[in-house]
C-alpha cells in the first residue's frame, strides 16, 4: 500500500479550503483513510509560526518569511504528512512548495532556483501526487474573503500587483507539470468542480494503489 499526497493551490478566496474539505469527506466515505493538513501549520510548532507569518504587526524581509514557511513546512513533513504516507493513508494538504514558489518567488520576487533549493531541502524532496490548482481573477478571491468579515492578514494585505504575480506564478508552474496539476476554472459550480476533483483524485489513487480500509 502506498501513501497518496494531494494539494490544494491558488490565490487567496480561489475556495481550495472549501473544495479540499469536500473531496476529504468524499475519499473518508469510500474507505480511505485520510489526514487533512493545512500551510503554513499542522504541528504546534508550525501552527506558531503561522501566526508569526499572518501577523500584520510584523515586518518580514522576503528571505526571513521563506524561511519561516520552510520551517513550519519541515515540521508539517517529518511529523504529520511522511508518517501518515507511510502507513499507505491520503494526505490532502491546502497549499505546499508550489505556493512557496508562485508566492516567494514570483510573488516576491526571490530567485526561482535558490527557492526551488530550499524547498527540497525543507520538504526532503516530497512532491505531491496531484495538485489542483483553483484559477481565480485575485480581485474576484480578495473580494470573496471581503464578504467572510474576517480581517485581513499580512499576506492579503500585500497588493494587487503581489496577487496578479501569484496568479501568473501558478499557471506557469502548472504548465511546467501538467501530468501533477489538475487547473479549475475557480469560478465554475461547486459540483462541478467537486466531481472533477474526485474523478481526478480516483484516477491517482488507482494508479498509486492507495489505501483503502486501514
Ligand atoms: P492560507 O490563507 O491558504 O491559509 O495561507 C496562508 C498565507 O500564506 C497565504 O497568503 C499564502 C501564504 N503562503 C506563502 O506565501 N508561502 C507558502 O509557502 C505558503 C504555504 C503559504
């Protein structure tokens, strides 16, 4: 049995919270045995440094916040994600190395390969086995987290261009491994959507020979 490794990706709103809680319930109701993980957090220690990287109150030079992202993402491998693979369960993660890539280098501007280096130094070269990528206009996504009354945090609040760039910076890297990405038009139904995720995530399953009924 091998463990499977499933990301959720996309600009801010683009709805991979919602989309990666509906496919969990799905693969949890047909047998798998399946382990949500969120980044920046999992582990407590990740879960703080997840507060340090959202707070406003702070300046971060943009090679101090990456390495606080790979800190958080080295604990959430070693400790949730490999253990969790390596007993053959799902792992769908909401976000991972691609959004360390579209928002630390394309985003901010830090150079791709240094980036690239460093994530699979953080991450012990684990890569996901699918990525859905949620395609959104950025104004359309900050819009939709207008409407959820939540402040906004010190990733959200960094400009319109900052989130263009992001939106730019997965498409180009989805291009790059069309084999991994499966990218959604963010603004289609949910159940749509919810059907081609799942109809995705099956396909990837089978051929992993993931895990079923631990
Ligand atoms: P979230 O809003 O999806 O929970 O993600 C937290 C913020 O952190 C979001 O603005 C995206 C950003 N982020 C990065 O800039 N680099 C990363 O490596 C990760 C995982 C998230």
């Amino acid at each position: 049995m091998q463990g499977v490794f499933i990301t959720f990706e996309g600009v801010e709103g683009a709805g991979k919270t919602t989309r990666s809680k509906v496919l969990q319930e799905a693969l949890s109701a047909a047998g798998y045995s399946v382990r949500a993980t969120r980044e920046p957090g999992g582990p407590p220690v990740s879960e703080r440094v997840r507060e340090i990287l959202l707070d406003k109150g702070l300046d971060l030079p943009p090679v101090c916040e990456l390495m606080l992202f790979l800190a958080a993402r080295a604990a959430n491998v070693e400790m949730v994600i490999l253990p969790w693979l390596a007993r053959g369960g799902v792992v769908v993660g909401d976000r991972f190395t691609d959004a360390t890539l579209a928002y630390q280098a394309f985003g901010r501007g830090l150079p791709r390969p240094r980036v690239e280096a460093a994530c699979r130094f953080a991450a012990g070269g684990l890569v996901p086995d699918l990525t859905v990528l949620l395609d959104l206009d950025p104004e359309e996504g900050l819009r939709r987290h207008a409407g959820d009354g939540r402040p906004r945090d010190r990733m959200e609040e960094a400009g319109a261009d900052f989130h263009r760039r992001i939106r730019e910076g997965y498409l180009t890297l989805a291009r790059e491994d069309p084999d991994r990405y499966l990218v959604l038009p963010g603004d289609r139904s949910p159940e749509t959507l919810d059907e081609l995720i799942l109809r995705r995530a099956e396909e990837v399953l089978r051929r992993k020979n993931g895990s079923r009924d631990q």
